[in-house]
C-alpha cells in the first residue's frame, strides 16, 4: 500500500523511506520553511547546472497520477527524494510590474502584492499537522478505533456501551462516548468552514423547484488555504522557456 | 489574480423511477498547474452546486418551445445566483486566506468553462448544430472557408432586446441590425434573460 505524504504527495512503500523523506525535505516545518522552498537560496540554484538534465525533466514525473503515469512509481519517488525541493523549480521567469504592462495598466489592483494580514492559528495547524498526524484525535489508537467504529457501523449506543462498561480505555483514545467523539469529528476537517451547502428555490412557473450550491468564494479559498499546495501555487504570470528558447504555453499563468 | 475554471455535465442517474438526473458543476482554480489540477486525488476540483432538473418536456411542439424558454431562463437566474459573488470581486479584489498563513487579496475572475457540446447548447441556448464558439454557418463547420467572428452573447441579447417581434417580420422589411441579428442567430434558439 502506497502512502501519500501529506505535504509534497510523493509516495512511499516503506515506512522508513517516508520518514527518511520526512526528516530531510521537512525537517522543521513551518511557514518559514514553506517561503524557502519556493524560494530556494542560492548556492542551491546555482548547483542546479551540474544536473541540468535532471532539473529539466517534466515535472509530471515527480507530481504523476496514481493510475496513469508508470513513470512515477514508488522506487522512482523513493530514489528522488532528497532532491524534491530542488526539482520543482522549471526554468521560470516572474514577470515584475515594469515588464508587464497589462498589469502595470490597472489601477485597481494597487495594492495586490501586499498581504492584508496573517491567517489566525495557522502556523499551529501547520505544526499540529506535522508533529500529530492523528489530530485533533489524541493518538493513533485513538484513530484506529474511531475509524473501525465508522467502517465497522457501530452503533452509538453501543459505542456508549463499550465505553460506560469500561471495555474500552476511554483515557487512552482521548474520548469517552459518541458525543465527545462526534465534536472531534467537526475537528477533523480543517477546511469544512468555507464548504457550507446552501439551499435555493427557483420558481420555473408550475413548481418550485430547490437546488444546492456552495458559495464560490468560499471554494476559492479552500484551494488557495490547502497547505498540501502551497509549494506548487503559482500567484503571478510566468513565462517559461524551453531549453531551444521556445516559449511554453502550457499553464493558464504563462499564457501572454 | 484566481482564474476560475468551471465544468458541468448532466448526467443521468437511473432511468427507474422517472429518468432521475443529476447536473452537477464543478470549480477548480487556474492558480494550480494542471499536472496536479488533473489528477484525481488531489480533490482540486469542487463541486460548487447542483443545477435543478427540468420537468420532462410534454409531447407538443408549442409546450416544447415554451418549456425550453423556461428552462433556459431558470438556469440563467441559478447561475447568476451562484456566481454572484464575483461580481464584486473581479474589480475590487477580496481578502482570501492563503496556504502560506498571510491572508492576500485576491481578484477572482471566471476564466473558463469546460463543458461538451451539447451541454454548450443547452447552457448557451443555442441549436445542436451550429458552432458555439464562433459564427460560421453549420454547413461550413469543418472547412477552412473564411474567418468567422466570434460569438458575443451580450450583442445577441441586446439585439434580441432591440427587436422584439423579430420572428413577425418578413425578409423583405428587415433593417440592418435585423438583418445582422437574423445572421448571428441562425445558430440561436433561446435567449437569457436580461440581468
């Protein structure tokens, strides 16, 4: 079974392929160690030209899809690795105001290169993410058996009798009935505020007829929000070149 | 800048019961590469809503028209329901949080729509055989015959506002702008109510 990490999604057979990917591409993970990967300093560019073919390789091989890209198996994702931060870096120009006049031209996004404010609890979301991946459930165990109870369609009275009979350690899993269980379940999902369903009717003359929908901003940032992204979120137009100097379209942000 | 990008497809769920369908639209935003947009357990895409399901159109030409009118303007008013909030958003920006814990404003604009061809020609409210992109005649579709303007949909429903006994006139009377209406839509069938 392949396992996922949680925030460059390579892929790992082995428990201790992960954790060695864990440890050296995110190590200390927080914020500051986000803005330095997309930003990497320089000695690490400047490497970059002794393994220029592998820096130019698509990056399809290393971001692939489970099912339809046969270059991104486990071993290529475990033999790749260490050098993941390094990799994600085409060869990209960000165009700056001067040089793009478009952007230069409109009056009503002054101001767009300034951030507003800080994102509340944030850098403890990332850390808690890190440090308990069990969160906001108390330990693994705690996970294991919230999951069996789901998969296995306990009951809530009987998951209120395992644990008023004392079968279960209640101290252990950090929960002692369904009610304590189920408010740790509106916990689990951190972006589950922005995708609130909403309801509307409209009339088509004869009946009346509802219909659901999400609010569209509210979508928008759960992508934006997603820290499984924030390395490969692109803000600002691009222009990318091939190694020949043709310019590539291939991305809505170095469209011209 | 957040290009949205929005898909729909009506999809049929059972044909027990009454033919339940189901239509579905779905959003993802342009700030992603595609190399992961595409991939399906990235749950980049979202589904943003579901659209109402027409009643079945009665067996009689004249209901079929009046019922596909209807439904034409019933999906307009639902999506400019669910799109509303871009309208403010588009110019003036609004603030976002974002994955690298700063909270920036973003301007959200609707940049494309990912739709087959027959979901093109009933969102659209045109006929199945014209092109819905540009204005070449349908039975020019598949040459290289000429270059055809593209469609302009806020010019047909300001002629269809400026004409509206147009279907009463003969060829002989017609003025200019009549005339220009009747060529863009020849691949017309209905038109969206003015918002």
């Amino acid at each position: 079974m392949l396992v996922k990490c949680s925030f460059c999604r390579k892929r790992y057979a082995r428990a201790g392929a992960y954790e060695t990917h864990l440890q050296s591409a995110h190590a200390n993970l927080d914020i500051v160690l986000a803005s330095t990967i997309r930003n990497p300093p320089a000695d690490v560019l400047t490497d970059r030209g002794t393994d220029l073919s592998d820096a130019n390789e698509p990056i399809e091989h290393s971001n692939s899809d489970y099912e339809s890209d046969p270059a991104g198996d486990t071993a290529g994702s475990e033999r790749n690795a260490p050098d993941d931060t390094r990799r994600r870096e085409p060869e990209t120009e960000v165009l700056e105001d001067n040089t793009y006049p478009v952007a230069a031209k409109q009056e009503d996004c002054r101001g767009a290169r300034e951030a507003i404010g800080e994102v509340k609890k944030c850098k403890e979301q990332c850390r808690d993410l890190f440090e308990n991946p069990c969160a906001p459930l108390a330990s693994a165990q705690g996970f294991k058996l919230a999951s069996w109870f789901i998969e296995s369609k306990v009951s809530k009275t009987r998951i209120n009798d395992y644990f008023s009979n004392s079968i279960g350690n209640s101290t252990s899993v950090g929960y002692s009935s369904i009610y304590t269980l189920e408010n740790l379940f509106r916990h689990v999902d951190l972006y589950s505020p922005y995708l609130q369903w909403l309801e509307g009717h409209v009339e088509d003359g004869q009946r009346t007829l509802p219909f659901f929908y999400r609010n569209v901003l509210g979508c928008v940032s759960c992508l934006l929000r997603q820290i499984a992204y924030r390395d490969d979120l692109v803000y600002a137009p691009r222009r990318e070149y091939q190694q020949s100097g043709q310019k590539i379209y291939a991305e809505m942000h170095t469209a011209d | 800048m957040v290009p949205i990008i929005g898909m729909s497809d009506q999809t049929n769920l059972t044909n027990f019961s009454g033919d339940k369908k189901a239509w579905p639209v779905n959003m993802t935003i342009g700030n992603l590469p595609s190399t992961i947009r595409k991939r399906p357990g990235s749950i980049a895409i979202l589904l943003l809503g579901l659209l109402p399901i027409p009643p079945k159109l009665a067996k009689c030409s004249r209901a079929d028209k009046l019922h596909r009118l209807i439904n034409a303007y019933t999906h307009g008013g639902v999506l400019e329901l669910i799109f509303a909030p871009l309208n403010g958003t588009a110019r003036e920006g609004a603030p976002i949080d974002c994955a690298d814990g700063k909270i920036w404003r973003r301007f959200s604009i609707m940049s494309g729509w990912i739709v087959d061809h027959m979901e093109n020609v009933t969102l659209h409210g045109i006929k199945s055989n014209p092109c819905p992109k540009c204005e070449v005649p349908p039975e020019e579709l598949g040459s290289r015959a000429g270059h055809h303007g593209g469609r302009d949909y806020a010019r047909y429903k300001r002629y269809e506002r400026e004409n509206p006994s147009l279907d009463s006139e003969t060829h002989d009377t017609l003025t200019l702008a009549t005339r220009m209406k009747l060529m863009v839509s020849r691949g017309g069938k209905t038109f969206f109510k003015d918002s």
